[in-house]
C-alpha cells in the first residue's frame, strides 16, 4: 500500500522509502499501529483498540502506542508526516493519500491526468500575475512545511551532521535555537557518528522536546526518537550530561 513517497508491504513488515530505496523492518508496536491505522483508513482508531490490536499479544501500553505514531511520522517525513492524524480525545486517523489509482481505466487517468495539468496551469497563471514565486509542480500538490533553520556541524572524524529545526511560528523561537546550540556541540565532541539529520521542535505549549534522528550504519537506514519533557522554568530539556548519557552520538 502507498503511503505517501512510502509503500507498506505487510506481508513482510516493512516500511519502503521509494525514494530514497531505504526498508525499514517495522517492529512490533509499529507494525501493529500501522496496520490497524490502514483496516480503518479514513475512520478514527481508538487508542484502546491500536493497544490491543488482534487480541493474540500482550496489549500495547500508552506510551508504546504514542512512541510508535512519532515514529511512524517521522519515517514518513515532513511532506508527508499529516496522513496519520491526531484527533484529540478519539484516537488517530489515516487520511487516504492523493495518489492515482491501480485500477483506474487508461481513459480514466488520461482525464485525470488532463483535469489535474489544467489545475496546475491555473494555479501557475494565478501565482505569477500575483508577483509571487513560482513554485514548481510538486510544490503544488504537496507543500512541505519549511524549517525554521539548519546547521552543520562535524565530529571529530569529519563526518557532518545536520541540525533541523521546525517550529510552528517564525517567532518567539529562542528557546529552540538554544537547544540547537547544545545539541552542536555534543556532535562537535563525537569521535564517529551514524547519524547524519537530527531535527528538533516543540510543542505548541513548549513543555515537550521531540528529537528525531535519522542516519545509516551498515547500509540499513536507521531512526531514533526521543521525546522529553520539561515543566520548570526556565525549561532547559537537555544538557551535555543527559545528552553523553543517553550516548548521542550513537
């Protein structure tokens, strides 16, 4: 099944990157979350029924459930990340994803293909005698959120890492940006690292950190998640210490 610039073979539990050719062996919590998430596609699954799944294992606990649509998310990337939906106080939602389908008739998607061109030139007419940039077609279809800001940084071996932030608004943004510093640093301080983009945001309240790491050891992609939360103040969310114990270098 397609999910986005992914497609889910069940059948051998994996998760496939169509552009970039990675697979991702789904583990337990998230093979059960996803395939529960495409049964009910377009319907709202309730958590309890995501914990349970078949019935044939122990239940999934809360935090299993949550940690496994983060995951899952940040798989799917940016772009693509809003086809599983949080609704709040119900459970999650997979939305159906714009993509054309197997069994249409080759007149079916000639006139799909005419109506959706025709779209596009519209829209292309409109931007540009509105003086705005012209975005190219896939832009169009599918707007990815823009980071807010990126940095480089190199371990000790040379090896360059990206620092990815995301926020929700262009401001009020200073406690990002210091978390983005710390987090340079200890990268800076790394001998070897598998990680290669690290991408930072807050919740809308600023009281959870989420962290996503993504790199490649031995030819297979891989994906950490970390979430953290703060309710002091000032909130500091990480430092060096936590960050050499949690071994983020990887």
């Amino acid at each position: 099944m397609q999910l986005g610039h992914c497609r889910f073979d069940i059948d051998r539990e994996e998760l496939i990157n169509l552009d970039s050719g990675h697979v991702w062996h789904l583990p337990r919590a998230e093979l059960q979350v996803l395939t529960l998430l495409v049964d009910y596609q377009g319907k709202v699954v309730a958590k309890a029924l995501l914990k349970v799944g078949n019935g044939e294992q122990q239940p999934l606990s809360d935090s299993s459930v949550t940690r496994a649509v983060f995951t899952l998310r940040s798989f799917l990337g940016p772009q693509y990340e809003s086809l599983i939906e949080t609704v709040k106080g119900q459970g999650y939602l997979l939305r159906h994803h714009r993509c054309r389908k197997n069994n249409d008739t080759p007149s079916q998607r000639k006139v799909s293909s005419a109506k959706l061109w025709a779209g596009i030139s519209l829209a292309l007419a409109i931007v540009l005698c509105s003086s705005w940039a012209i975005y190219d077609n896939q832009n169009l279809v599918n707007s990815a959120p823009i980071p807010l800001q990126s940095n480089s940084v190199k371990t000790l071996s040379g090896h360059s890492v990206n620092v990815i932030l995301y926020a929700h608004s262009k401001t009020n943004n200073g406690l990002l940006t210091e978390l983005s510093q710390t987090m340079l640093l200890s990268f800076s301080q790394c001998n070897l690292s598998s990680w290669k983009n690290v991408y930072l945001s807050l919740s809308h309240d600023k009281q959870v950190l989420n962290i996503t790491l993504r790199g490649e050891q031995f030819g297979q992609s891989m994906i950490r998640n970390l979430k953290i939360s703060d309710r002091r103040q000032p909130k500091q969310f990480i430092n060096q210490q936590w960050l050499q114990a949690v071994d983020i270098c990887g």
